[in-house]
C-alpha cells in the first residue's frame, strides 16, 4: 500500500509500543526520553529530558496520581464508589480526576486561587468538585492542604490522598520513571536534577537512580525563588522564613515534605533559578527545540544546562519535562501578563513573535 521508503520512514519517525495498554491508567509511563540536541551542543554535554508531559492526563503527576489511588485501594482504604479529596497546584488533581473517571471514583479537589484558569478549568471539565481557595502558608488552617484533609474527614467513604507525606507518591517514581530513566540512558549518565513539589519525582526516580549506579549518578535539585530548599540543603539542614515568589506553578516548597524526606541527605547540591531565565527557556525550548512547555519544564532545563557546565564537557544529565505550556498558554504569551510580572525584558526580542496573547 505504501512504498518502501515510506514504510523506512514511518518506522524512524515513529515510536511504537508492541503491545495495547488497557485504559487511561495503561497509558501513564513510559515516556520518552528526549536529547535536547541544540542545548546540548551549546554546551558540548549531553541535555535529556524526560518527557512527562506525554503522559495521558498530560503531566509527570499522572504517575503520582495513579500510585496514591493504587496504594489507597490495595490497602482497602478505597472502595466502590468512593471519593477522592486531595490538595493540589492542579496537575495531581488533573491526574486524579482522570483515574477517578476511569475506575468510577468521585473527585473533590482543594487548590490556591493563584493557580492558572486553564488547570481549574480543566479540572471541571474532568468531572471534578473544585474549590479555588485563598493562597496562605502551610502554617494557616486555610491551607489548602488541611482544607482537603478536613473534608474526606466530613465524608464517608472518601480518602484524602496527602501527595504531599504520602510516600505512594515518590514510590510511583521509584517503580516506574526511575528504571525508564535508567534503561534509556543505558545507566551512562552523570546526574539527574530537577525542581520539587511535594518531592515525589526527586525522591523516587533520585532513589533508584543513586541505587542502580552504585552511587555513581549524582542527584540535584532545582528551586524556584520563594523556595526554602536550596538554602535548606546548601545551609545543611537549616530551615528559613518562606519568602518572595515565581511564575512557575506547582514547585518550590516551605517545608521538607515525607516524600523529599526520605532522600534529602542523598543530594549533592541544590540552586534557585530565577524567573528570568525560566520564562526565556520557555520561549527558547518552543523556538530551538520545537517544544511547547510550561515553566517547572523550563527551569528544570535551565538548571540541567548549568549543571552540565559545572560537570564539564561530555557530561551527560537528565531532567525532567513536567507539562506542556497549555496550561498556562494564557500568562506565559500573554504580553500584558509578562509585563505584569516585569518579565517582558527577558524574552530576546527575536523570541518575542511568540507572545502573541
Ligand atoms: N512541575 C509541575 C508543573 C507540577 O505541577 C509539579 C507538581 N506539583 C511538579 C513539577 C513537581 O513534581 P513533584 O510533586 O513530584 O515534586
């Protein structure tokens, strides 16, 4: 039917998985990993990204979200019917609204109003309960976080999945990204960083990582301004005020969540990428590299090109592609957004044709 060429073609052009997966929950895993090949050249190492944002509910929680409600249901805390509650940025929500609906589970979800429409949007679309409330610290009994808790509390038949210092969460990355990362590097690889939410993806995949290799792979983390770890990890252990802010969404921490908890002292290092430079990376990654992604993707790239050259020539690094930039398409090319924020003077002027909203 086709020529042989094209046949050639479609066979390099195209990953394929041998076999069918069975429903949504099938399809969360075994993203590709991706050679960042004009980043890399610039920097004379090898820059991969794991790509997150391929997973079916479109981000790295999917994973998180399917092992919270796996663990839930195996421990027979979840049954028939029952509720999902849990507090999130948006994307484990997203992700949980997703297997809620696949395995006929309500879904209530507790997330700051700061967040973008588009995630509380599309939570609703999923089916989910949302409640878009006030952003105040952990400390706050408004929290986000407690108000999810308080209210499985009130329900019956409902869990509260606590992504947070549910250690489910980096298990599911221990189980699952941690050996693709290992098998798609051939184990040849020098050092994984990225940003933490609730720590899950550091903590599972920075786990099996620092086992396989023997300790060989080092393990870094990547901080948003605002975020208490880098000073945390680099101070030895000394816990500060939260302070300040970032555009991105869903990373930077307050607190040592369980899950960064059980691999914290397995760090080699920690540092803070500013807004500037994650906004820019985000423009520059759709521009050279044809990727369309959000900011956590943009920072985690950022801090693997700086962590590449610090390692030297012919290092070899892995970070990861949290989501794509749809999610937030309406703040990140949106020129008055930008320049709400004072960003609009670090997107290069030949980058700023992208900014079209
Ligand atoms: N990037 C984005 C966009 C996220 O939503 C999250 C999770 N909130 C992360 C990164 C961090 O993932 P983790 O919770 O595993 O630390």
């Amino acid at each position: 039917m086709f020529s042989a060429a094209r046949t050639v073609f479609a066979r390099r052009a195209f990953a394929t998985n041998a076999v069918a997966v069975e429903g949504f929950t099938g399809a969360v895993g075994n993203t590709p990993l991706i050679y960042l090949k004009h980043l890399s050249e610039k920097t004379g190492s090898s820059i991969f990204g794991k790509a997150e944002f391929q997973n079916p509910g479109g981000s790295v929680k999917d994973r998180a979200a399917l092992g919270v409600v796996r663990d839930a249901e195996d421990q027979g805390l979840l049954k028939a019917g029952g509720t999902v509650v849990e507090g999130t940025a948006g994307n484990t929500g997203i992700g949980l609204a997703h297997v809620c609906r696949a395995r006929g589970y309500k879904c209530v979800i507790f997330m700051p109003n700061s967040q973008s429409q588009e995630k509380i949007d599309l939570l609703r679309m999923l089916g989910a309960e949302v409640h878009a409330v006030p952003a105040v610290a952990y400390e706050n009994p408004a929290n986000y976080n407690h108000l999810a808790r308080d209210h499985a509390k009130r329900l019956s038949n409902a869990i509260w999945t606590n992504q947070f210092d549910n250690t489910a969460n980096a298990y599911a990355h221990y189980i699952s990204t941690g050996p693709e990362i290992w098998e798609q590097t051939r184990g040849d690889l020098d050092a994984f960083i990225c940003a933490t939410g609730t720590g899950g993806t550091l903590a599972g995949v920075g786990k099996y990582l620092r086992e396989k290799s023997q300790g060989k792979t080092q393990v870094w983390l990547a901080d948003p301004p605002g975020s208490v770890l880098t000073s945390y990890i680099t101070s030895g252990g000394k816990l500060t005020e939260r302070s300040g802010s970032s555009i991105t969404e869903g990373i930077g921490q307050g607190r040592i969540t369980d899950n960064l908890a059980t691999f914290v002292k397995e760090l080699s290092g920690a540092f803070t990428v500013p807004d500037e430079k994650s906004i820019k990376m985000v423009y520059e990654l759709l521009d050279t590299e044809g990727l369309y992604l959000g900011a956590s993707s943009a920072l985690n790239v950022v801090a693997a090109v700086e962590l590449a050259v610090k390692l030297g020539k012919g290092s070899k690094v892995v970070t990861v592609l949290c989501d794509g930039a749809y999610r937030y398409q309406s703040r990140l090319f949106s020129k008055k957004w930008l320049e709400s924020k004072g960003l609009e003077g670090a997107i290069p002027e030949h980058l700023k044709k992208y900014a079209v909203l």
